[in-house]
C-alpha cells in the first residue's frame, strides 16, 4: 500500500515539473533592450535635455518647443 502512494505522489511530482517546464517555454522572452543609442541634445532657450530626433534646430541650436525657437537663444 505504501509502495502504491509513493509512485502516485512521485507522479505527481513529475506533473508538476513537467507543466512548469512547459509554461515556461510559452512564455514569451523577456524584451530585448535597443543598442541603437540617440543623441541628446540641450534646449538653447531652457536647458531641457531632449532626443535629437524630437529637437527642432533652427539658426544653429536645438530647441524643445516651436515657442522657444521663436523666444530664440537665452
């Protein structure tokens, strides 16, 4: 009778094992991180430190807003 409980309880040890290992592989990888760095520059009207891609450059500086390249360079 023992023998009989033991194998179900090492059963379902390896059930457990098994269902685990494979929510595991659904689970999808953890996110990779982007090499690609950008440039940051600095607004020349306030100082704020923005993407290069989001910067408007006007007259030779970069600048956050459309309102701080018209206030222009402080």
């Amino acid at each position: 009778m023992f023998k009989i409980l033991l194998l179900i309880a090492i059963g379902f040890v390896v059930l457990a094992v098994i269902r685990t290992y494979q929510r595991s592989l659904n689970r999808p990888s953890a996110p990779t991180r982007e090499t690609a760095v950008e440039d940051m520059v600095k607004c020349a009207h306030c100082g704020v430190n923005l993407p290069r891609s989001e910067a408007i450059y006007s007259g030779g500086d970069f600048f956050c807003t459309p309102e701080h390249r018209q206030l222009g360079k402080k």
